[in-house]
C-alpha cells in the first residue's frame, strides 16, 4: 500500500471535516482566522 496515492483525499477530507466541526465549536471564530490567514498570504 502506497502512502502517496490513497492518503492525500483522506487527509484533505479530514482536514475540510476538521475545519467544519472547529467552525462550529468556536462560533466562526475558525472562519475569521482563516480569512486572516488568507488575505495575510495573498496582500
């Protein structure tokens, strides 16, 4: 079994699934952070 070619969609699924339930726990709290994030790597 290949680490390469099975794991990168179950990480990144776990990662989307992630970000969802952080979401939610932290009352969009996540969101705002990732959007920070987002804009300080793009300006």
């Amino acid at each position: 079994m290949s680490r390469k070619s099975g794991g990168k969609k179950k990480r990144s699924t776990a990662g989307l699934i992630l970000d969802v339930i952080l979401v939610f726990a932290t009352g969009g709290l996540w969101l705002i952070w990732i959007l920070v994030r987002y804009l300080r790597n793009n300006s």
